[in-house]
C-alpha cells in the first residue's frame, strides 16, 4: 500500500483504518532495513516515501550485482561440477538471483548458454540440439527451460549407463587390440 494521495473518509473508522495500515507498512519496511541504515527513512511520512528514499539509494546496488550474477552465469562451466544436476540447481539459482535484481534470461537464452558450455560426451547431445533446429528451420519449436534441463539430465543418465555397460569393457577390447597389433607386427 504505497498510496502517496490521502484519500478522503467519510467515516472516521475507515480514516482510522487507513492510518493503521499505514504505519503497518512503515513497520515492515523499517524492520526490513538494518538499525545502522534506519536514519535515512526516520524522516519519511508516508510508506512510499520510505520506498523512493531506499530505491534511490540503494538501487544501483542491484545493477552492479546484476552484472556479478551475469558474469558468474557467463563463467559456469558443467565441467567443473559432479553432475549436470549440480550444474543446473547452481545456474536455475544464479538465474533466480538475477531475476531478483530485475533481469530475466528468457528460456532461449539460458539453453543457447547451456549448449555452448557442453563438452566430451555431452557434444552428442548439443550437436542434435542444432541439427534438428536446423532440419526443422522455421517448424522448429524451442522447449522450455525446464524440458531442456529434463533431456539434459536424461541424457546424463544415458551416459552414466552406457559407461557402466561398456565402458570397463571397451577399456580391456582397446588393451586386448593393442596386444593383438604388437604380435601381428612381430610376426
């Protein structure tokens, strides 16, 4: 209830009703600013004067900080974490902050930056993304945010199974072929 207008009662209750909220709302907003910072809004009447006082001082706070979150989301590599789930709860998470600070990354945006860091194995995965984007030219219809980290997790799965089904076993059949290549060599 920021109304800066008072407005006119024709009762003294709702005169007084509107009084009450209104120091309500100076109530949340001063329990919500730390003691040390409390002398910038102690001179403010209304609610929304509080606000435009906070705003203009600490607005710019969010625009610096915006450009932090932009710069670590830029910098977040899946390479660097467990698994493509760790990876993704910290990019939704910095994705959340910067919402928070007033700037959105569409869907389109976040899994364009997701499939320029993916490397190794997951290039399979990326390399689909873009073909059947290409193939289907202007048919092609992008998925959301949450669909795309679903098939990339999926996709994960599919790795981690595939490794656990050939991948000791392709390890022997490499040593095995190299042995086999040396005595035909000799021979």
């Amino acid at each position: 209830m920021l109304a800066e207008a008072q407005p006119v009662f024709t009762k003294e209750i709702e005169r007084f009703a509107y009084q009450n909220k209104l120091d309500e709302d100076m109530g949340l907003i001063g329990l919500h600013v730390s003691d040390s910072l409390l002398f910038h809004i102690v001179d403010c009447k209304t609610p929304k004067a509080s606000w435009d006082k906070l705003d203009s001082l600490f607005g710019k706070i969010n625009e610096f900080r915006a450009l932090q979150l932009e710069e670590e989301l830029s910098s977040l590599v899946p390479d660097e974490h467990a698994s493509v789930e760790d990876y993704l709860t910290k990019f939704r998470a910095l994705v959340a902050q910067l919402k928070g600070c007033g700037k959105t990354k569409s869907d389109k945006e976040c899994i364009f930056l997701i499939l320029s860091k993916l490397k190794g194995p997951y290039q399979v995965f990326s390399s689909a993304f873009y073909s059947t984007m290409d193939a289907l030219g202007s048919e092609f219809k992008m998925p959301s945010f949450e669909l795309f980290c679903e098939r990339l997790t999926r996709e994960q799965s599919k790795l981690t199974q595939l490794d656990a089904l050939f991948g000791s076993n392709n390890k022997a059949l490499v040593a095995q072929n190299t042995k086999t290549k040396h005595k035909t060599r000799y021979k």
